[in-house]
C-alpha cells in the first residue's frame, strides 16, 4: 500500500463522522477481491460492487438508497459462483455490536450480466439468504450478530448460495441493522453483482420475497425501540421484521 493510501486510510479511521461502515472486500468461494471503495472517485474502480458514497448509515425507511446504498449504480464487474458456494464479506473496522446482519438476493435475468440494468425496485424482488439478530442475553447486554462478527469473526460475515438455486444473474445486498440509536435504525446495505451457476431450479415462492424499500417499516414494533429502556432493554427475544430465510430444498 502506498504511503499517500495509509494517510488517506489512518485519516479515514481517525474521523468521527466516518465512524460507521460497509463491506470492504468480497470472498467468491475463497478468493478475495475488492468492493467499491467510498471516498475514492468512481472512476478508475472496477468491482463487483455497487457504488456508495460513503460510510454512513440509511435512516430514512422509503428511501431508494435503501436498496444498494447511495447512489448504488451499477458495478462494472460481475462474480461467477457456483450454487452451494460460500461468499464472505468483509466488514473492516465495523464499530457498532448492537443490532443484526442480514443477506439478501434477488433475481436479475437469466443473462450473466443482467445485473447491471436491474435496479431492484419492481415489486416483491428480494429473498433473504441468512439473517442473524439477537443470540443471547438480553437486548441491552446480550451478544448480537454484529457484536460477534467483531468479536469473533474478524469482522467477516459468511454465507452459502442456495445449493438449488436457479443459474442466473443475483444482486447479493448484505445489510446491517443496526439498533444502537434509540427510536431509529440504521441500515447499512451495499450490493454486489453475481451471475450463480449450476444445475438447480429452484427460485423462493411469494412468501419469500419482499419490497425494498417497503419491508422495513417506521412503525414496527421491532424497528422502532429504544434497546436503553423497558420494555425492550430486558427481552431476550427479538424478532427479525420481514420473510422468512430462504434456503431451497437440500439434496
Ligand atoms: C479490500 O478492499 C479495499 C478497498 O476497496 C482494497 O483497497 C483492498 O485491496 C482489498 N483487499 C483485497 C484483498 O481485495
Ligand atoms: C481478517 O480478515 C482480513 C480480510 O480477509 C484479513 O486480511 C486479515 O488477515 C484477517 N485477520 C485475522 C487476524 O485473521
Ligand atoms: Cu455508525
């Protein structure tokens, strides 16, 4: 790394109101590759990433930014993935330990460069692939997902295709949910462009699949809680808003 980008870096990490976070880098079934990166000018990056603009957090339920960040146009470059392979994401510094992580997909078309015309808004387009919310404990003590990608993950949150997934084009949106902020979530999404491969036939039926925005929403109970105060401080319960996992039939 050049002197100029370790400045440019400490620099980033030293400032407080850069004092949040995204998915740095992508493992594609064990190699690793960069995302977008913020704070960089567009052009010159290549990656399977969808551009954003920066570290901050989406806080506004209806918002398009809401679907890959913002501005969230399209990446220049496309994975190609076996089906049942793993894809992990790196969330590098991450701060925040209260509130969950989510995986998201959506079908783009059968072509493996669909992605890039695909804005995700059509209706009920995404499914969820992995979600993980409160593990233990309590809301205010207790271990969250996020607490444990940087406790005990290196900040590295890991996920497997569907094995029975249907070849073609997917937006892979990673997400978290972060809940430290009484009375207003924070949503962190960042997209990437993959085109799955196999011999699966499977795609989630309507339940599945849900609008964004529009599955989070201001008035959940579950969203709309301050983890600082009962009745929610002291519940050892926390239910994820929004449609079940998806995983497909196994073999
Ligand atoms: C991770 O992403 C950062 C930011 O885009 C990039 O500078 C770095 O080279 C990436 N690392 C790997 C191993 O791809
Ligand atoms: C954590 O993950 C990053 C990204 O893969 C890697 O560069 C780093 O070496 C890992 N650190 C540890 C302690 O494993
Ligand atoms: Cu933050």
């Amino acid at each position: 790394m050049s002197r100029l980008l370790s400045g440019a870096l400490a620099l980033l990490f030293s400032s407080t109101a850069l004092g949040h976070g995204g998915v740095w880098n992508y493992s594609i079934a064990g190699d690793w590759q960069p995302g977008f990166f913020p704070y960089y000018p567009a052009e010159g990056q290549s990656s399977i990433q969808r551009h954003w603009i920066d570290f901050g957090p989406i806080t506004d339920l209806a918002s398009p930014s809401l679907i890959c960040n913002n501005p969230g146009t399209s990446a220049e470059e496309y994975a190609t993935v076996a089906a049942g392979a793993q894809i992990e994401a790196y969330y590098r510094g991450w701060p925040h330990d209260i509130g969950a992580v989510i995986v998201w997909m959506a079908y783009c078309g059968a072509e493996p460069a669909s992605c890039a015309e695909f804005d995700g808004t059509d209706g009920a387009r995404w499914f969820k692939i992995d979600q993980a919310g409160l593990l233990s404990g309590t809301m205010l003590d207790g271990v969250w997902a996020q607490g444990d990608m940087v406790a005990n993950r290196n900040y590295t949150w890991s996920v497997t295709i569907p094995e029975r997934l249907q070849q073609g084009a997917y937006l892979l949106r990673h997400e978290l949910l972060a809940l430290h902020v009484p009375l207003t979530p924070e949503f962190y999404p960042e997209c990437a462009h993959l085109y799955v491969t196999g011999t699966g036939d499977e795609l989630p039926g309507e339940d599945y699949l849900a609008a964004i925005p529009g599955v989070w929403e201001q008035d959940d109970p579950e969203l709309h809680l301050s983890i600082y105060e009962e009745p929610s401080s002291s519940r050892t319960d926390w239910e994820i808003p929004g449609p079940a996992v998806w995983r497909g039939s196994r073999n």
